[in-house]
C-alpha cells in the first residue's frame, strides 16, 4: 500500500523512539515530506533502519524520485545502520554521494539490489564505510577484473594495494533477479574480498550457483591466488557443496 497520508502525521511526537521506516512511496510523499522537514538533520536520535520501497513495483523510477530520494538520505545519515533503496538511480546517486563526502558512520548493511557494482565500486564504498557489513546488489560483469586474475603477480599488485581495506566488511548477497548469474565474474570478486577484507567469508549466491562457485574459488585458490590460499579457504567452507 501506498502511504497514505498527505501530511508527515505518522512523524510526529515519536522523534525520540522511532527506530524502523519501511514505506511502499512515491515522489509526491518523499517531496512533501522533505519540504515539511520530516527527517531535519539530527531529528530522529533513534532511527536504525530506513527502507524507502518503491509503489507499483517501479524500479527504475525518474530523476526526480531519485533526487527526492537522495535528500531524505542526506538527512538521516547520521545514525543509521540499515539502508534499502529500490530505485536504481537513486542508488547511483547515494553511491556517488558517499563517494563525495556524505558520511555514513553506522552504516552497517546495504541493500541496493537494483545497483551493478563492480569489484571497483565496491572497493570505493568500502573505503567510505567504515562499519558496513554486509552488502546486496546486483554484480556487473567487468572483463578488467578477469584479465587481472589471471595473474599471480597482477593479483598481489591489486590486494597488496586494498590490503586490509575494510576490518567490517563480511558479506555480499548478489541478487539476480531474471537475470542468469555469471559465476566467473562472481568468484573472481569475491577471491579478491576474502584478501583485502580479513573477515569477508559470504558470497550468497543461487543455491543452483554454489557448486559452481566452489569449483571457481578452488581453482583459483590452486592458480593466481595461491598466494593467499588461506584466505580463499573461507569461501569453500561456506560454498562447499553438502
């Protein structure tokens, strides 16, 4: 259901409690909520989760969704441990956002299923998040990143440069929807994961996928990331095949 209120009424008297916002919207509300000032910086000390779901099922939504989107983010940023966004532009432009400066210290789990991210992205979001923990998204097939695994010395180059990037980071849940899941693609990033983030051990994938992971992760941890087999040792526990 839509919300479906015309004003901000469901707000108010709770600025000091409210802990969880999860609403079916759409730009009008999110317009009128920001020009009421609903999420002022700093109003809801308790605010945890966040999840702004879209009407109708409209992913892909417009510009000025997104940009409505983006103004109620850079409002509550402060506290905030769980973010769901399901606009893709507005995920792009939080990505971008926080790329530039907007802090989101708490941060500890991202949920931008409609966003492909590559190895690259990722890294730049970890850099700026400090707290997260565990991301959902969509992958993007990037053939740079398969080159360089094909390399010992390339790979020692890349982990040695985003060694120990994030000492938060634990899972990623790659989302596929429709689409047919490129595995390659998939294990090669989370080789690359389990290196430079000490404690990342979970690609969630297709439980159809897994076997194939597991036989990706083993051959790499055998070839170019021999290395740093240790690391990969922690994905094949969790893909192992039961």
């Amino acid at each position: 259901m839509l919300y479906p209120f015309g004003d901000s009424v469901v707000f108010r008297g709770n600025t000091e409690t409210l802990r969880n916002i999860s609403i079916r919207t759409d730009k009008e509300t999110l317009a009128m909520l920001n020009k009421t000032g609903t999420f002022a910086c700093g109003r809801f000390t308790a605010l945890r989760t966040v999840k702004l779901l879209s009407y109708m099922d409209i992913i892909e939504g417009t510009n000025e969704l997104a940009q409505e989107t983006i103004k109620i983010y850079e409002s509550i940023h402060g506290t905030v441990e769980h973010l769901q966004v399901m606009f893709s532009e507005a995920s792009k432009r939080l990505l971008s956002r926080v790329q530039q400066g907007l802090t989101f210290d708490s941060l500890r789990q991202l949920d931008i299923c409609e966003a492909h991210l590559s190895l690259r992205d990722i890294v730049r979001a970890l850099k700026v998040l400090p707290a997260l923990q565990r991301l959902r998204s969509r992958q993007a097939p990037v053939p740079t990143f398969i080159v360089l695994a094909q390399s010992a010395e390339r790979v020692a180059n890349f982990c040695q440069k985003h060694m120990r990037i994030s000492a938060s980071f634990q899972q990623w849940d790659i989302y596929y929807g429709a689409a047919s899941p490129a595995t390659s693609y998939s294990s090669v990033y989370a080789a690359f994961l389990s290196v430079i983030c000490p404690h990342f051990t979970c690609l969630c994938v297709q439980y159809k996928c897994r076997e194939k992971h597991y036989t990706n992760i083993a051959r790499l941890q055998k070839t170019t990331f021999s290395a740093f087999a240790e690391d990969l040792q922690k994905l094949l526990v969790s893909y192992k095949p039961t």
